[in-house]
C-alpha cells in the first residue's frame, strides 16, 4: 500500500518499526523529510541500513542527532559520504566516535573540513589511521594541528604525516612531535622540518632516529 507523506508523519513510533526495510527504501524525499525525530530513534539497525544515500542527506539534523551508535554504525557508507556538510557539523561526538573506521574513510575531504574541534578531537586512532594523506590534511584544514592528541599523532602513517602542510608542521606542539613515530618522522621532507622551532627539534628523542 503506498503510503502519502501525511501519512508517514502520522504512524506511530511503533507503526514505523513495522517497515521493513524495503518499504524505507521505497519513501520519497519529502516522507523521510516528515519522518519525526522520535520515528527515527525507533529505527531499527536494518531500516538504518535501507536508506539511501539520497534519504540520508534528506534527514533532518535534528533527525540525524538522535540516531544511536548502533543507528549510526548501520549506515552505509554511500549514505556517510552523501551527507551535507551541514549534518556531519551537526553530528556529536559520540556519533563520530561510532563512525566505523570504512565510513570515515568514505567521508570527503569537504566533509571533514567541516568538522568542529571537539568532533576532531573525538576521532578515534582506527578512525584517523583510515584516512589518506588528503583527508587527514583537510581534518586540519580549519583548525591547528596541536589539537591532536597524541595518540592520534602517534597513529598517523607515514602517507598522513607527508601530506601536512608546513603550517601544520609548525602548529604541532613538542609534545607531539615526541609522539610520532620514527618512520613517521622520518618521511618528513627538508621543507617540513625546517619549520619546527627549538623547542619541537628538541622534543625528538634518540628512539624516533632511525
């Protein structure tokens, strides 16, 4: 039976989990725009899975925010990288922590950009390891470098650590410098690393010279 957009809005919290999951895939735009905040907390793991990369970048931010780990680990990756900057701005940290490390790496370089310092500061080292060299240079790209942890800095690959710019270079506390790793410090280029001042060149320790 095919449903109008009023009545999407009007099903039931229980009504909704009752779809299976080719009827999600089959609401238009505008339904999954009627689709209240406290229909989308009751979907299931495989509803979640269903949408479309389209229906994704239809939901609401409010909609998206309420969305569970489970919820959020359920969507495809498609879906991930068709999100509006917008919606991945609007995402908690706690949502970024559920990204699995396959949909972060779907996440384009804009999307990332987007990201705000908390969210940031929130990705995991599986996560941050996922990312190509591009990626992680446009996480970077509208905040400094020094709000990486360590342990994200001493995650970074040797393809993430060549692709920083010299401001990001600059930007990296001693503390940080002394979390990379030697191979990480190793690829850094002449032009890289004379951008550390005193204090970052005297963070590298004995082990990081191989």
């Amino acid at each position: 039976v095919k449903m109008e957009t009023e009545d999407v809005a009007a099903i039931t919290t229980a009504q909704i989990t009752g779809l299976t999951p080719t009827q999600i895939a089959s609401l238009t735009t505008a339904q999954v725009v009627a689709i209240t905040t406290a229909q989308v907390a009751q979907l299931g793991t495989a509803q979640v899975a269903a949408l479309t990369s389209t229906q994704a970048r239809a939901l609401e931010t409010a909609d998206l925010t309420t969305l569970n780990s489970s919820q959020v680990q359920a969507l495809t990756t498609a879906a991930v990288a068709n999100l509006s900057t917008a919606q991945v701005k609007a995402l908690t940290t706690d949502q970024v922590v559920a990204l699995t490390s396959a949909q972060a790496k779907a996440l384009s370089t804009t999307q990332l950009s987007a990201l705000t310092t908390a969210q940031t500061a929130a990705i995991t080292t599986e996560q941050a390891s996922a990312l190509s060299g591009a990626q992680l240079a446009a996480l970077l790209s509208g905040m400094q470098a020094s709000s990486l942890t360590t342990t994200q800095v001493a995650a970074l690959s040797t393809a993430q650590v060549v692709a920083l710019s010299t401001k990001q270079v600059s930007e990296l506390s001693s503390t940080q410098v002394a979390a990379l790793t030697g191979k990480s410090l190793a690829t850094l280029s002449t032009t890289q690393l004379n951008q550390m001042n005193t204090d970052q060149v005297g963070a590298i320790t004995a082990g990081q010279v191989v």
